[in-house]
C-alpha cells in the first residue's frame, strides 16, 4: 500500500512538473522579445522612437512616453498636441493618460498651453498621489514641474477653425478615414507593459469636453497578467462600454487580443442604435506579445515594430466596405 501512494505522489508530481514546463516552454515561445503597437499611421513615427529604447533594453513606460512625444510634437498631426484642432471657442485642449502593467497610472484632462500632455500625466503618475488633474489645476501643476507654456493653435490649425466658422456646424465631424487620438501599446525586456494615450480631441467640440483618452479603463488600460489596450475614434461611445477594460477583460478570459477587440466593438454596436456614422478602433496585445486590432469602419489603420522592423495594417472592421 505504500509502494502504491508513494508510486501515485511521485505521478502526481511528475504531472505537475511536466505542466509547468510546458507552460513555461509555450510562455518562452509566444513572448516577443520587444514589440510596440500604435493606432494610425502616425504610430509608425512613435514606434521608431519607442521600439528602439525598449531593444535597448529601455522600458516599456519609456517607450510609450517617447513615442507619443514625437507625435504631440509633430505640428502636422492636427488631432494630437501642437497644431491639433482648437474647440468651438478656438481653444486647444489636449487629454492623455498613462499607464503600467502594475496597475500604476496618471492623467491629465482638459489641459491647455502645455505641448505634451503624456508627460505631465507621467508626473501625476509619478510624483502625486492621484491619478487625475484637469483644467487650470493640470497645467499649474506643469508648470511648477518645469513644463514650458506654448500656444498650440498653429496657423494651420488656425486657418482650418476660421474656414470651419463660415458655417459653425456644431455637430462634430465622426473621423472615419484617418489621424486620430494616437495611443500606444509596448512589451519590454522584462516582460513589462505600458500604454499612452495623447489626443487634442474632437475638432470644434463644446468647449469643457473630455472624451475617453484620458480616462484609464476606456481609452487606455494595462495588466501585467493580462494584457493592454487602447482606443481610437469617438470617445463617448468607448467610455460608454469603459472599452479598453473590456478588451483586457476578454483576453483575461481566454479570447485572443483580435477576438477581444471584436467583443468591444460588437459591445458599442449593440449601445447604439446605428453604427453608420461612428468609428471605433481598438488594439491590443498580451503579455505573450501577440497582437490585435479591430474597428466600426473601414480606414482604420495601426502600426507595428518588432525585431527592428516597422509596418502598417489596415483593420478589420465591422462594417465592409
């Protein structure tokens, strides 16, 4: 009889062992060594900067931040920091989080005269005990942190809001083709995860408004265990359906970072009674490094680099075109 029960432990616990190392052998084969995702062919800029410091074997919080850094600087990219679209008042207000694997975060909303915002969310983040500052209260708090007051209205921007006020059609133009809110995705060394979202938000929207890119869990949410994603396209719709949690939720309950994002946008679909003028994209990635996107609308592309390589995709979408 102990031969026996010492024979069934020794089976057991071979069975363990073997398990283990198959699920550390199917972890060492998915894990990418460094990948970095980005809505919009802006992202392929952002990439660059951010996939080379985590080869480097910078981190994931790095290379989101200085990624997004380029596209905020960037004057021609009229949807996120200089140069983006002023409000209705002529305004420029620009949002963005940011956010680890560890749950650790920071924000900034409703913030005006500061170039880049995913920097001061990352002093929130950083060196507050909070999570979110908006308005006058946001770019005080910049300002006592070194950040530089710039006036962001080009005269690019500038000419576009005079054009748009010859007939002030206060019903927001729904982005279906291209440049948007650029949010980014990356996987460290270390197998850490980090995201940014920076965006100046919907062109000539009321004066005041916050979309999703700045609220953690619908424009951007990250899990070490789990995954991250990000969104793009009309905000209301995404924190209707908190979309990025959701996403990660559903890769938490097996679905592929593809499948996940799918859920999202059928989640939007089934809030709305028409799709027909909304556009939503997700990406995603796990903590294996595997990818994915999915969007409302034909147009929506992302980019990806991965072993010193960059591309750009187009999603899938919903609607066909």
């Amino acid at each position: 009889m102990n031969n026996r029960r010492s024979f069934i432990k020794k089976v057991a616990l071979s069975s363990i062992i073997l398990g283990q190392n198959q699920l550390n052998a199917y972890s060492s084969e998915n894990r990418s060594a460094a990948k970095i995702i980005s809505t919009w062919s802006h992202g392929m800029d952002a990439n660059k900067i951010g996939l080379e410091i985590i080869e480097n074997g910078g981190s994931a919080i790095d290379a989101v931040e200085k990624g997004v850094n380029v596209v905020e600087n960037d004057p021609e990219s009229q949807t996120v920091g200089l140069g983006g679209f002023p409000d209705r008042d002529g305004i420029v207000t620009l949002d963005a989080c940011i956010m680890k694997g560890d749950g650790s975060c920071g924000s900034v909303a409703f913030l005006q005269d500061i170039q880049n915002p995913i920097s001061v969310a990352r002093k929130v983040m950083e060196e507050t005990r909070h999570i979110m500052l908006v308005g006058k209260g946001a770019k005080k708090f910049a300002l006592e942190k070194g950040f530089t007051e710039t006036n962001l209205l080009t005269e690019k921007s500038k000419a576009d809001y005079l054009k748009w006020l010859e007939k002030s059609d206060y019903i927001p133009n729904i982005n279906i083709e291209n440049h948007d809110t650029i949010s980014t995705l990356a996987l460290d060394l270390n197998g850490d995860l980090a995201g940014a979202c920076t965006t100046s938000g919907a062109a000539w929207k009321l004066h005041g408004r916050v979309g999703d890119s700045p609220i953690i869990g619908a424009g951007l949410f990250v899990d070490n265990e789990v995954g991250a994603a990000a969104a793009t396209g009309w905000g209301e719709a995404v924190i209707r359906t908190v979309g990025s949690a959701l996403v990660v939720e559903g890769m938490r309950n097996g679905l592929s970072p593809k499948q996940a994002c799918i859920q999202a946008v059928k989640r939007i679909q089934q809030k709305h009674a028409t799709v027909k003028d909304l556009q939503v994209g997700f990406i995603a990635i796990d903590k294996y490094g595997t990818t994915g996107a999915y969007c409302i609308q034909p147009g929506f592309n992302y980019a990806i680099g991965e072993n010193g390589k960059h591309k750009l995709l187009d999603s899938e979408s919903l609607v066909s075109k």
